[in-house]
C-alpha cells in the first residue's frame, strides 16, 4: 500500500469513528457507506476489520453497527490525557462548596468507574481515598449514569456474561435488575445510587457532555440516613448549574 493509499485509508477509518460518536442509535451498512461515500467493497472491508479489533459491535438482528468495547476504552483513555482533569477538579469543588455535601468526577473504564477528582468535607463520606481509584459502575451512581449513555447492544454485550459482584447486600447482582435500572436512569436524566456502594452513603449523578457527546459524570454524595429527607431537585439544579459552566469551557 502507498503512502497515498495509507493516508486515505486513516481518514476514512477517522470519518467512521467520528459518526459512532455522533449516532449512539447505530448505523446501518447504507447510512456508512453514504456517508463515507466510498464503494461498498472498501466499506465493507473497513467495517470488518473495526469488527476483528473489537471497534465495532453488529447487532445481526438489526443490521445496525455501534461503538465497540475497545472503541470506548480509547476514549476513556484519551480523556485521561486532556485537560479535563483540571476542569473536573473545578467543578467537584464549586458543587461541594456550594452544597456542603462530598462530590466526586470520574469516567467508564470497562465494567468500572474510574473516580477522577472529589471535594470532601468534614463529613469523611468518600467511596474514594485517591484518584485513580476503581469501583464496580454497576454499583454507583457515577457507573450507572455513564452505563446509561451506551447502546444496549454494547450493554448485552458487556453484560451478558459478567460475573456480578456486590459491594454490599443492596448492589445489583444481575444483568436484568441492571437493564431495568438503566431504563429508569434514562427516563429521569439522573442516577441514583443508595447503600449500593456503602451502606453508610447514598448518591445522585449527572453526566457531562462535550459536543453532545458524554465525557465524564459528577456525583454528589450524602449520609444515606438523610437522603430522603433531601430536596433531591434543588441538589441536582445547583449541580447541572455547575455542569453548564463546565461544559462551556470543555
């Protein structure tokens, strides 16, 4: 292959990228390849080797393609690498100070929550101890709200077979409790998490985006024995306040 050749070839495999990320629904074959505007056969040998490395998943009975597993681990890892770290750390102290109440950032890695940044008060309530810090994201508010924002092809496909674990007696242990609790998170716009991650602690989370794509979640986290007594939509207008800023400057 030419240098030429390599070069058309990157870009192509850049444009095919770039529409996953902007169509979570899927895309078919016809809608890539319009878009793409490149012959079937080089459409088709480009899906397919996306496919073989784990870039893309096809749902068979849709005939729809989506982001891969691996597809989503890269970003997660280019995200590492920007300066959303420090914009995180911002945003975690503005919605802590304000509302007085331990907040915390963090990004899907794998079946994983990867806490990023937090602002703790003299509450000591932190399911973290440092950044970097890994927890089970069915078992969070952060997870599950991250969780929501993929396909549910992607989901099966992490999902279908995974060995659940439970933090305490409260966290889901199956893919369908899992399924159902998702649902709900997309209806509401929020997650909740409560005694799933600490028996002590209960939380609520609100994803990030950038370019309508989500980056990054925030959570803010409370004593379990007074959640219910919260006023759960003033917490979650000071955070999506904070957020707004946030994704302005992204």
């Amino acid at each position: 292959m030419t240098n030429k050749a390599k070069v058309k070839s990157a870009q192509r495999t850049l444009r095919l990228l770039e529409l996953l990320a902007n169509n979570r629904r899927g895309l078919s074959f016809t809608e890539i390849q319009e878009h793409l505007e490149i012959p079937k056969s080089s459409t088709h040998s480009l899906i397919q080797e996306l496919i073989d490395n784990n870039y893309l998943i096809f749902n068979n009975q849709r005939k729809i393609y989506y982001a891969g597993l691996d597809l989503i681990k890269l970003s997660t890892s280019c995200i590492q690498n920007t300066n959303l770290i420090d914009e995180l750390s911002l945003l975690t102290d503005n919605i802590g100070a304000e509302l007085g109440h331990t907040t915390h950032s963090g990004i899907l890695d794998g079946h994983h929550i990867m806490y990023l940044t937090k602002h703790e008060t003299n509450t000591g309530l932190s399911l973290m101890n440092s950044v970097g810090v890994k927890i089970p994201a069915h078992c969070t508010a952060l997870g599950k709200i991250l969780l929501s924002q993929l396909s549910d092809e992607v989901l099966h496909d992490m999902y279908k077979d995974y060995p659940f674990s439970k933090i305490t007696r409260l966290s889901i242990d199956n893919y369908q409790d899992l399924l159902e609790e998702i649902e709900k998170i997309r209806k509401n716009g929020y997650s909740e998490e409560i005694g799933e991650a600490s028996i002590y602690t209960a939380c609520i989370a609100l994803p990030i985006q950038v370019n309508n794509n989500v980056v990054a979640a925030a959570s803010t986290t409370l004593p379990i024995d007074l959640y219910n007594d919260i006023d759960k939509q003033g917490i979650l207008k000071i955070m999506k306040k904070h957020l707004s800023v946030t994704e302005q400057r992204l």
